[in-house]
C-alpha cells in the first residue's frame, strides 16, 4: 500500500487486529525486516510497518540530506492516516531516532515508545565508526560481497553466534540480504541522519513513556547509550537483554525480545 505525501510516496504494510503498533526499522532497513520474526507474535495488535525515504518500495521525490525530523514527518503522516492514535511505537537504531523524535514532537499520538539500540547523541567511537562508514559509502567504494557479509556480522550479533557454525549458518542469509549488496548512497544517506540526530538536551521534557531495550553484546549501539536514555527521560524503563546483539531480534534470540515488548505493552 502507498501513502502520498508532497515530496513522498510511502510504502506500508498492515496486519493482524487491536491497538496499533508502528514499527521503525533500523537504518537501510525495509520495514518487511520485522516481518518474519516479530509480527506472528503480535497479530494481536494491528501493526504497521514501512520504508523510509531511501529503501525498499518508498520513492522519495526531493534529494536528501532526509533529517530524522523528517523520517518523523513521514511516521506522523502514516499514525494520522492509516492508523488510529494513540499508538505504540517500536524502533531499532535509526527506528529508535525517529520514535524518539515523534515522542517529543507528537506525544498526542503515542501510548509509548519502545526503544531498541537506541542513542540519544553519538559520540566518541560510536561517531567515530559510523561516520568513518559514511565517509567510505560516500567515496563511492562498493564492498565485496563477502567481506560487507563478514563485516556486519561483527555488528550485527554477539560472538556466541559466530562462533556457532549452524547458528551462523541459519543467520548468514540474513546478513547477506540486509548488506550483501548495498547502494552505497542510499545507505550513506540514511546513517547521516542517525550520526546528526541529537534529542539529549530535549529528553527531560518528554511526556511519552520511553522503554529502552538494550542488549548486552551490542557493538554498534552499546547499552550505556540506551541507559543514558532511560536516566534522562522522565517517564521511562529500561531492560538489559543479556548475550543479544545489535541485530539479535533477527533470527538469534527474537522469542526472548518479543517477549520483552511483550511485557512493556501489557504494563502501558
């Protein structure tokens, strides 16, 4: 299904029945990536997934740079339209950006936000590797396939996964369909928009209840990031899942994520 807005054509998908939960992928991510491993727990709720401006089936109409504040935009837009406010919103990474922006935007449209891997400002190597990611993305450099493969992997899950030959190769697919073969500009443009995004400052005055999800084995966004969040914001909690990654919820350990928004919804 298409959502048009001026400068944007959002691709969406909805299923199941209840209250409404948004779901936010991480960045150069299509929103059908929370479709095999989260929805059939949630059938129960009416969720609504999407591409953001720079992947999958969304076409854009203006050039980027695309501001988390406008990823925002976008998600406002699909809540006011397709969906029926107040609802929960669950972001990874770049996800987690935007339900952040949205919670201190729109709070009237929110129940809660559900924050995975999430950051409220990037610093020191967190800055350091994804900028240094841009930079190279940027220069127009291509990886090859099965180095991006490998390269991922190392952020995308824990060391016990890489170090379990079947687990790695039941997951190996999936790092490979995410980042295998990239376009090097589309997922520069999305990355910027994470390493510019700032709401720290913002963060004492939210009124949305924000729940970090943090994982123990996390490399790309590590847990005291997602801390810092839930120490800030008035209204919050934060749950610690131990020997996850980055990227865990996708086909390591989903059961015990799911189960953990599970219980944040069930409380909110």
């Amino acid at each position: 299904m298409l959502l048009s807005r001026d400068d944007v054509e959002l691709y969406y998908d909805q299923s199941g029945g209840g209250p409404d939960i948004v779901w936010l992928a991480g960045g150069d991510m299509c929103g059908s990536s929370w479709h095999p491993y989260q929805l059939p727990d949630f059938q129960d709720y009416r969720n609504t997934t999407y591409d953001a401006r720079g992947v999958g089936r969304t076409a854009a109409h203006s050039s980027p740079p695309w501001t988390i504040s406008a990823h925002a935009e976008d998600c406002i837009s699909l809540i006011e339209q397709v969906c029926e406010p107040p609802v929960y919103l669950v972001g990874l990474s770049m996800g987690a950006c935007i339900a952040q922006e949205i919670s201190l935007t729109r709070p009237d449209l929110l129940r809660a936000s559900i924050l995975m891997g999430a950051c409220a400002r990037k610093s020191g190597f967190i800055d350091e590797w994804e900028s240094a990611e841009i930079a190279l993305r940027r220069s127009g450099a291509e990886l090859p396939t099965d180095f991006a493969i490998a390269h991922y992997a190392l952020l995308m899950y824990p060391a016990s996964v890489l170090g379990d030959d079947e687990m790695w190769g039941k997951l190996k697919p999936l790092v490979a369909q995410d980042y295998g073969r990239r376009d090097p500009q589309s997922l520069a443009d999305q990355w910027q928009a994470c390493v510019d995004y700032d709401s720290l400052d913002r963060l004492p005055s939210c009124e949305v209840p924000l729940h970090v999800i943090a994982f123990s084995e996390d490399t790309q966004t590590p847990p005291p990031r997602g801390k810092l969040i839930a120490d800030t914001a008035p209204v919050s909690s934060y749950h610690l899942l131990k020997g996850l990654g980055h990227c865990s919820l996708y086909g390591h350990k989903p059961d015990m994520v799911n189960q953990c928004i599970r219980s944040i919804l069930l409380k909110n």
